[in-house]
C-alpha cells in the first residue's frame, strides 16, 4: 500500500479523471488557477488512487477500452484536483505532483463527496487584514487575477469597516459580520423582505431587526425546503 504522505511525480497522461467526480470550477476561477500555478510553479499535489489498465474508462457518456502506448502501464484516477490536472496539461508540464490512496470504489466515491466539497470559512477580519497586505503589493485588479474575489469585491473588503460588539449583554452573541454582493435587483427585493418584520421588532436597533429578519427568513427556508433539518445536530436527519 502507497504511503499516504508521500509525494510522487507522475506523468500526466498517466492520469485519468473520475467521471463521477461532481466538482466544476467556474472559467474565471480556473483562468486564476492557471495564472496562480504558472506564476508561482506551485500546487496542491493531486489524491489519485491505482487504475489498473485492464478497466474501461468512461469519457462522458461513452466507454471505450484504453488504447495507445498508456494502456501497457499502470495508470491513475484523480480523486482530488482535476481542475489542477487541467491547469497542469495546459501550461505544458508533463508530469504532476501527486499523493497515492489505494482505496477502493466505495472509498473512492466517499472521498468524491467530501474532499471536492469540504472547506472552511473566511474569518472577515482575518481576511480583510490578508487583502490589506496583499494590495500593498498590487492593485485590485492585479490581485483578482489571481484570487477568487473581483476587483470590486476586494475594494469593498479592503474599506470595509468591521462594527463593534454591541455593549448589550444579551447580544453577547450578535457581532459575526455577514457580508453579501448583491445587485440592485437583489438588494431591492431583500430590503422589501426586510421591511415585512419591522413591526415585529420594534425595541430593536435597525441593525438587531435586520438581524432576526434574516434569520426568520433563513428558518423559513429550512423549515420548507428541509424538512427533515435537525439544527442541534447541523444535519438533515431521515423523514
């Protein structure tokens, strides 16, 4: 069994796509990932498991036995970093830093459905103050070449100002900053929602009202389109 730590450098055309792989990354994003790569001759090194060559590869719909001079040798399926293999073929390296899993089908659809999907989130401030020290160094436009937010979006991120907790005890909670880019159809159509529950809040600031009228709306979606949600245990629990 293959060292799960250890990096090994394969030849790229040794390396096949899962077609059950439910990842797809945006033609901007990737134009990043691309620039990202070639600029910095840096990545993620690719989880691929062993494909033996005696199995059938799918090309979308189709099937067809593998041919050509790969089909003597052992070749590899990409569980992780597809997108990083096509950047990879499109600057013309010829071989891939990858991660060797033996896993099995099940095992393989798991990891599909976890390592493609699972991710954190950006702390704001922290991501504020990163986007600060990287524009010191380039202009927006510069810096959305190679990161995932627009020109615009890092502007915004970089003035935006960060409110304080309130003082009131019982808001101890209230501080986590949400920051949302919304047209202006979007945003007329959100204040109009917003608008609905001031009745109901009227001890509030306009700012804790914004608040319980968002989470009333976000409760309504949950409870309508998942009825079955279990919000102590963050899960959609079985009807």
């Amino acid at each position: 069994m293959s060292d799960r730590s250890t990096v090994q450098s394969i030849a790229l055309d040794r390396l096949i796509a899962h077609p059950d792989n439910p990842n797809r990354m945006s033609s901007s994003n990737f134009a990043k990932l691309v620039r990202n790569i070639e600029q910095t001759g840096r990545y993620e090194p690719l989880i691929v498991r062993p494909y033996q060559a005696s199995r059938i590869e799918h090309l979308g719909t189709e099937r067809k036995p593998l041919e050509g001079s790969t089909a003597n040798r052992s070749r590899f399926q990409i569980i992780n970093g597809y997108h990083r293999w096509q950047a990879l073929r499109q600057l013309g390296y010829k071989r891939a830093d990858v991660i060797v899993w033996d896993v099995d089908d099940d095992q393989a659809d798991l990891l599909l459905a976890t390592l493609n999907r699972l991710a954190g989130c950006d702390e704001l401030s922290r991501k504020i103050a990163l986007l600060k020290k990287l524009s010191k160094k380039m202009n927006a436009r510069e810096l959305s070449r190679l990161i995932p937010q627009t020109p615009g979006q890092i502007k915004r991120l970089v003035n935006l100002r960060i409110p304080k907790a309130p003082a009131k005890p019982s808001l101890a909670g209230f501080a986590n900053p949400l920051v949302f880019f919304v047209t202006d159809e979007q945003k007329k159509v959100i204040e109009e929602a917003l608008s609905l529950v001031k009745h109901q809040a009227s001890s509030l600031t306009r700012a804790e009202a914004k608040a319980e009228t968002l989470t009333l709306i976000a409760q309504h979606f949950i409870d309508t389109n998942l009825p079955g949600y279990d919000k102590n245990k963050d899960q959609v629990c079985p009807a």
